[in-house]
C-alpha cells in the first residue's frame, strides 16, 4: 500500500474513531461472530440480537404488534416487496419516525421500485460488513478502486470523495472494443495496486475481447482483488478473469434493501460465505414455507437483525439456493439463482449493459412494475403495470433510453395489469428476444 493509499486508510478509522468508533466496532464484531460461529458464546449472542429484534418489533412496529407473545422466529410470517409498499407505514418504528434515517430506493429483481429507510446503526453495520468481506477477498480500505457500473447524476459521487475514497468510477453502459480499451487503459496507466467492482456481465465481457485480441496475461496491471456484484459470476469467468490478472475473482451476494448477505472466498470453490453476523438466513421448501433439505433448492429468507427503522422479518427476496455444508462443516449457499439478467443491444448491434434499466428505472416510484424487452434490432418495448392510472413520465422515459439505445430506437410502452412470474417466483427485469 502507498504512503498516501495508508493515509487514506488511517484518515477513515481516525474519522471514524472521532465519531465514536460505531463502525470499528461493528467491525470487530463481524469478525469475532464469524471466526467462532461454533462456540456456545457466539450461539447465545445470536439468539438474543434475533429475540431483541424480534421483540422490538412487536413492541414498536404496527404490522408486528399482532405477533406479541411469539415462540419463535416461525410464528412471524413471510413478508415481501409488495406487502411492505402496500403497508409502508405499518411497518416503521415508532421509535424511530423522528430520526434521520436514510431512504434506501431499488429496482430490485422483481420488477418493481422499492424504497424502505436504514436507521443509522444499520447503515454502520453495513459499512463495516463491506469492509469484512471486501478484506477477505484482498482488497484494504484505501487503496485505489476501478468501479464499474451504470454512474449516472443520481449516484456519482462529487470529486473530493472519489479522491478521498480513491475510486475510479468507470461507467458501463455499451460494452464495444473501444470501452474496454478505455478501461484497460486506465487501469495499465495507473501504476498503483487496485481493486476491481464490476457486474460479473461486464467481467464475461472483457475476458471476451481480451480473448479476442489474444492478450498474454496482465499481471502488471496490479490488479489485488477482483469483486463481482449483482449477478452470479460463473466457474469459466472466474478462471479466465484469474488468468488475465492473476488474481482469484470472486462472487458477492448483496442487495440494497438489506446488504451484505454472503460472499465466496479466494478457496477455489464457489461456495457463497454467509454472513450470519449481521442476518438470520433461512431457505425455505420451494412449494411449503418449511425448511428446504439440505442439498435441495429453497427459497432465500432475511431477517436484517440491525434495521430497527423498518425492521424486516422474515424477508423473501425471490431469490433460490441451495443450503450446503463445506469441508469444515459449516453452512454454505450454492447455487443462487435469480441474479442474471440478458444482455441487450443498441440500435447499431453493439451490447449494452442491462443494467442501464436496473439503474435508471430507480425513480420511478410511481410504478408497481416493470420489465423490459427487446424485440429487435431496433425494436423495445416497456411493459408497465402503474399504481394507479396516471403516469406522466412516458415522454421522459422513452427519451432517455433513447440516449442509450439510439435516436432511431422504437420504444414503445405497454400497459398491464402483472407481469408473469418465472417457475423461480422472480419476474425478469430485462428481457431479450433479440436474435442476432
């Protein structure tokens, strides 16, 4: 790490120290839990942060108070997007309706805008669990971060705290030959050791053109760790993309509304680590809400046991997993679906990322969901299904995703009443039915 990469890492724990060292000792937390997970003492710890927030809960929160009196975690019921957005205030805390909590607003993979706030000591405990898990895939607070996602006026940070942060935000939104020598061009210039964020798309992609080109391995480029997000990242990525950089790729399973959930490890499987410290994870049977065997497909249920706010119990995402043990005998996720979305192409055959609609679809809070489709080479179609009859963003929407696609894309807009579920419980955000 450079003098100045150590500066900015002694720069945030000092910062963080002056404020009450909140995130620090979350941090230390996360640590102690994970490394003992199979001590009586950590067993006990858990049980009462789930029966603390399960109490609060039925204490402060109007749609849990019904649940006093409970026995266990069973006697709560499952809970979805829907049941939150059609229920928003019943399930705020009274104790916290005059704080300064923090609106968190997703997409989601369902289709369907989602917006729930973070009390402060969820969003310290968070901080911290990025920083656990980003540490065991090699990457140290401080040092220099090529991040590559759809960057737009919503979520671009401001000069200084790219600087203070040291990340080198690189947007994705067409994936030619000319991005991708931009990007490694990028990176080669910079002579300092680096950390890469990307969707595991965009990594695919890139070991396509570097495949193309028959580039030799680039070890120079210091590249420390290789992280991807939002989507599964394959076995054939992950070697290829170790290959190239000579680093291990690995996989993190996160969502906004509640945050780190699980991570693979440099160990050469693709086991997902699951982050019990800060979530009680269940898989649940993908027909009968009892639990899946181990081994069998079920279906992913979070219980945040840190957003007090808005607590979430019991919260099924839509996602499917397999529950497994590991050589040293702990649980382990496999197989986690849901988390793929198609590629698609611009009006001149060049693939764009999908996630330009995943991204930019954020704001529109007034629909209940939607899916996107592209019918043809120049042909796109948005299925909207509103919450009530009126929508007056359509100029807007169509125009934007012009500057993305085209001027001479044909953008039209349908109205629904649902968009289907796939046999996984998940409604596909993006859709593809473009044969090149």
């Amino acid at each position: 790490m450079s003098i100045l990469n150590y500066i900015r890492r002694c720069c945030f724990w000092l910062l963080d120290f002056l404020k009450g060292g909140k995130v620090c000792k979350h941090y230390k937390d996360i640590a102690y839990v994970l490394n003992n997970m199979h001590t009586s003492k950590v067993e006990k710890l858990r049980k009462k942060r789930l029966n603390d927030l399960l109490v609060f809960a039925t204490s402060t929160t109007p749609f849990y108070k019904k649940y006093q009196g409970f026995d266990s975690i069973e006697d709560f019921p499952l809970i979805n997007k829907n049941m939150i957005r059609n229920s928003f205030d019943n399930f705020k805390s009274d104790k916290f309706l005059n704080e300064e909590n923090t609106s968190v607003v997703t997409s989601g993979s369902t289709g369907t805008p989602f917006k729930l706030f973070h009390n402060k000591d969820k969003r310290n405990r968070s901080t911290a669990d990025v920083i656990y898990f980003a540490g065991l895939a090699g990457f140290k607070i401080g040092s220099k971060l090529f991040y590559m996602k759809v960057w737009n006026k919503i979520n671009m940070k401001s000069p200084l705290k790219r600087w203070m942060e040291n990340i080198v935000p690189h947007s994705i939104y067409s994936y030619t030959d000319e991005d991708f020598r931009s990007l490694l061009g990028k990176m080669k210039r910079d002579p300092h050791k680096k950390g890469l964020v990307g969707f595991a798309s965009t990594y695919e992609l890139l070991c396509n053109y570097l495949d193309k080109i028959e580039s030799p391995p680039l070890h120079d480029y210091n590249v420390t760790s290789i992280i991807a997000n939002s989507e599964a990242l394959d076995m054939k990525t992950k070697k290829r993309m170790e290959y190239y950089f000579g680093v291990p790729a690995i996989s993190r399973y996160s969502n906004m509304e509640n945050g780190m959930l699980a991570q693979q490890v440099p160990d050469g499987t693709s086991d997902f680590h699951i982050n019990w410290a800060s979530f009680y994870i269940e898989l649940l049977d993908l027909n009968e809400d009892k639990p899946a065997k181990l081994g069998d497909p079920g279906r992913v249920v979070i219980t945040d046991l840190y957003n007090y706010c808005m607590p979430m119990i019991r919260y099924e995402n839509g996602d499917i997993a397999v529950f497994e043990k590991n050589k040293k005998g702990a649980l382990v996720l496999k197989n986690i679906e849901g988390r793929k979305v198609d590629i698609i192409y611009n009006t001149k055959g060049e693939p764009v990322t999908s996630h330009i609609v995943t991204v930019n679809m954020w704001k529109y809070s007034e629909l209940k969901q939607y899916q996107f489709i592209q019918k043809d080479k120049k042909e796109y179609l948005f299925k909207i299904n509103r919450k009530n009859e009126l929508f007056d963003g359509e100029e807007g929407l169509i125009d934007e995703f012009k500057e993305y696609l085209g001027e001479d894309a044909v953008i039209d807009l349908e109205y629904v009443n649902d968009i289907p579920l796939l046999a996984s419980g998940k409604r596909k955000l993006v859709v593809s039915d473009y044969q090149r």
